[in-house]
C-alpha cells in the first residue's frame, strides 16, 4: 500500500515531518508551476487562500514572488499554523490564519475577502477519499468568482501502477472528471511530478491540476 499515515497535531512529528520535507529540486517545480500559473492571468481578487499551508513552504515561495496580494493558510494543524507563522513573520500584514478541518468545518464561510484564487499542495489526498476531496472542490467552487482559479498539487494512483494506493490518492482522470462535474471550466492536468512506476515512494508520482470557477 502507497501511502503514510500522519500525526500532525503533534508538534514534535510536525517540526520532524516539516524538517524531512523541506521542499527538493522536484518539489520546487511544482511550486514553481503554480506561481506561474498565478502570474500568467489577472486574478478577479486579491485574496489567495491555500488548503492545508503546512509549515508554509508553497507561502513562502508564492508571496515572494507575487506581491499585492493577501494570503490565508487553513490547516487543520495548530502546530503546523505555528511553524507557519514563524516562517512567514516578514508577510505577516499579508496573511491570516485559519484553523478548520477541510472536511468537517465549513471554512468556506471564514474566508472574508472575495478570494481570486485557491491552492494546495501534498493535502487533499490526506482526506482519505475521492468523496471527501469532491467535497472540498466543491466548497472551492463555491468560493471562486468567475475566473478565479483552482490549482492543486497533489498525490495520484498513476496510471499502469501495480501496488495498490491509499484510497486519497487516485487517478488524474478521476480528478478532471470531478472537477468538471462541478462545474469547473479549463480542467486540466498540468503535469506530473516525479513519476515512478517500479519502486514508488510515498512520497512520489504527484500531479497538478489546474480549474476555472
């Protein structure tokens, strides 16, 4: 079975988990993908809000290089908010903090500004199925204007595989069917990252996905 069981409300495993992850070459591409995404088109607001910040490594690179706009991290985490928190102090006029369970709260209704985009990174797939992430597209779509834009990186069940993989993590196919289901326009795949078919690590064959509200 691909996958990891996590423990991220306790502190010390979240400082050992955020100091083992500290984002690779491989990893930065990703992030990289995302923030040009972002620069490539006007946002219909200024507010971007990420799903499941971490210890903040997608918020640290995305408000380097974009500026005029405010950022709001949602984790279910408190200590991965505090790690956050601590890497972003110089933003710290740009960013609120929100602490809510992506599948049991309705952080939907906490987000105060119109939001022009939503991220996320190595999160959805944690929410442990296809069910519960169509639900947090959906709360996404819910909270995008017109033109505003999903971008998610995450965890897949590659196509050819022969393991089995934890139920979050399912096919690219799957998630375009999903978003275009909810009425998403411009879905797509924007690549995969750190393919591996033989010998797959948790921590490998992750894609971006790419939505217009």
């Amino acid at each position: 079975m691909i996958g990891a069981r996590h423990e991220f409300h306790d502190a010390q495993y979240s400082r050992d988990w955020a100091a083992r992850f500290d984002p690779t070459p491989e990893r930065a591409k990703l992030f990289d993908t995302i923030i040009a995404q972002l620069k490539s088109r006007p946002l219909p607001g200024p507010h971007i809000v990420e799903l499941g910040i971490g210890p903040g490594y997608l918020a640290s690179d995305l408000l380097d290089a974009i500026s005029g706009v405010t950022y709001e991290g949602i984790d279910f985490s408190q200590p991965m908010l505090e790690l956050a928190a601590s890497r972003l102090q110089r933003f710290s006029e740009r960013l609120t903090f929100t602490h809510a369970n992506l599948v049991a709260d309705a952080w939907e209704r906490l987000v105060k500004p119109p939001a022009g985009a939503v991220v996320s990174t190595w999160t959805l797939h944690d929410l442990g199925s296809e069910a519960n992430t169509a639900a947090v597209y959906q709360r996404c779509r819910s909270i995008l204007p017109a033109g505003g834009i999903l971008l998610n990186g995450d965890f897949i069940k590659p196509e050819g595989t022969r393991f089995e993989y934890e139920p979050g993590r399912f096919s690219v196919e799957r998630h375009i069917e999903i978003l275009s289901t909810l009425g998403f326009h411009n879905v797509e795949c924007l690549g995969i990252f750190e393919f591996e078919l033989e010998a797959p690590t948790a921590a490998q064959n992750y894609a971006c996905f790419k939505a217009i509200g």
